[in-house]
C-alpha cells in the first residue's frame, strides 16, 4: 500500500468515527430522549440483541459490549434508575441476572434502529448499484479484520 492510501484510510476511520458520534448524539438528542447517551443507547440496542437470543445476562451482555462486568454494571443501574431497563432473576439462582428493555428501552431502540436505517439509506443513495456492492465487500473484509484483533487484544 501507497503511503497516501495508507493516509487516506486512517483520515477515513478517524473522521467517519468521529463524525459518526456526533450525528449519533444529535439524532438521539432531538428524537430520542434526550437523557441517553450514545454509550448508554448501544448498551440498550445489545440487551434487545441477546434478549433475542435469551441470552441476557449481565455476563453475556458485559461480553458482547466487551467491558467488565462492574463497568456493565454502572451503566444497567443508570438505565434502571432512567426507566429503561428492568432486572430479572431466575428462581433457581438469583446470582443469575437477566435484564430486559422496559416499554421506553424498546421505544428508544426503535428510534436508534430508525437513526441507523436513515443513515446507511442516505450513504448508499450518493452511490451507485455496483458501489454499493464493492463497498459492502470491502467493508465485510475490514469487519472481519476488526474483529480478529479486538479478540487477541481480550
């Protein structure tokens, strides 16, 4: 690689993750609620995820977001106090903990998911059909790359 592609792409990850946040923030402050935060949204978006998958225990949910558990836990007792998540133990082993979206979680998940689906429809509207198609491959690569280093960084 090209010192300016290697340039180039490092400009891209850095300004389209930055500008990415700050979209983020502002769609969730002006149609969302505005008490979340961006990081407090994704923790929501991943307990809808593993609820989906009955997996929703504070472990499964602290893996998946790949933070500690204590960190997991600071942030469910806020979402709690704010209304938008509940706990749930099993009967059986009440060091089990299941958390599940209240109506407002659900409500704010649906507007994070609608934040995205306008996002990528707008992105893929400035390309073409065979854009569209080569991007999506090359971003499947880079994914792919992404998540085998985040793994032997744990």
């Amino acid at each position: 690689m090209q010192d300016i592609q290697n340039q180039k792409i490092n400009e891209f990850f850095v300004s389209a993750f930055n500008n990415l946040l700050i979209l983020e923030e502002a769609y969730l402050r002006k149609h969302c609620a505005a008490d979340l935060s961006v990081r407090e949204v994704h923790v929501l978006a991943a307990v809808k995820k593993l609820c989906a998958d009955q997996k929703n225990t504070m472990a499964n949910i602290a893996k998946f977001l790949c933070v500690s558990p204590g960190s997991l836990t600071t942030a469910v007792n806020t979402l709690v106090s704010k209304g938008y998540l509940e706990r749930s133990y099993t009967p059986r082993d009440r060091r089990v903990v299941f958390i599940h979206l209240s109506a407002a979680g659900e409500e704010a998940c649906v507007k994070h998911d609608e934040y995205h689906r306008q996002l990528v429809n707008a992105a893929a509207e400035k390309l073409s059909d065979k854009e569209v198609e080569i991007l999506v491959g090359a971003l499947d690569k880079v994914c792919a790359f992404t998540v085998e280093k985040a793994e032997k960084a744990e």
